[in-house]
C-alpha cells in the first residue's frame, strides 16, 4: 500500500512564494501518476497539476498555469509544489494524490495554505 503526507503549508503575503511536498512511501515503484488538488472553504475539489511517473511529463490547471510547478526528486519518493505570485484565490487545503497500479486512487491528509492581501 501507497501512503501519502503533505507538509509546507501555511501563511503567505499576496506575491509570495511557498512550496509544498508530499511524501509517499510503501510501494511507491506502482506510481503511474501524481496530481495536486486543493479545496477552498465552501468549495469543491479543484484540479491543480498532475506528472506522469514514466516519463516525467506535466499538466496544469488554466488558473495556476506559468505560476506553479510540479516536480519530484531524484528518488522519486517526494512530490514538489512550487507556488509562485501567489493570490488570495490560491487559499486552500492542498491534497496530493497518487494514481496507483493494482491499488487505484490514493490521498494525503491534505495541508493548509493561507494567502493574505
């Protein structure tokens, strides 16, 4: 089984900078994709980016397009948001996930960021 933990969140000024991470252990070799999602209060899950494991290849939501980026790390155990002039519209939890083999659909418990005007 795939287990995943996100960290980073927290408060940042309008046009600041903050990154996220999520951390997934287990049998993380099954990967095939991994996606960010975030949730504002009141609001439905929202699509953010997504990177393909085999190949590296990236997607991203129109509303973070050219202002954010998903990555992972040589060893591939850690999934990267790289959040860039960020807005008060950015203010969500943020949920990693993961797209797994034999396993289906796996989440993080979600972290929380805060962007103030």
């Amino acid at each position: 089984q795939v287990q995943l933990v996100e960290s980073g969140g927290g408060l940042v000024q309008a046009g600041g900078s903050l990154s996220l991470s999520c951390s997934a252990s287990g049998r993380t070799s099954s990967i095939t994709y991994m996606y960010w999602y975030r949730q504002a209060p009141g609001k439905g899950r929202e699509y953010v980016a997504e990177i393909k494991r085999s190949d590296g290849h990236v997607d991203y939501a129109d509303s973070v397009k050219g202002r954010f980026t998903i990555s992972r790390d040589s060893s591939r155990d850690t999934l990267w948001l790289q959040m860039t002039s960020l807005k008060p519209d950015d203010t969500a939890a943020y949920y990693c996930r993961a797209a797994i083999v034999g396993q289906g659909v796996v989440w993080g418990q979600g972290t929380r960021v805060t962007v103030s005007s």
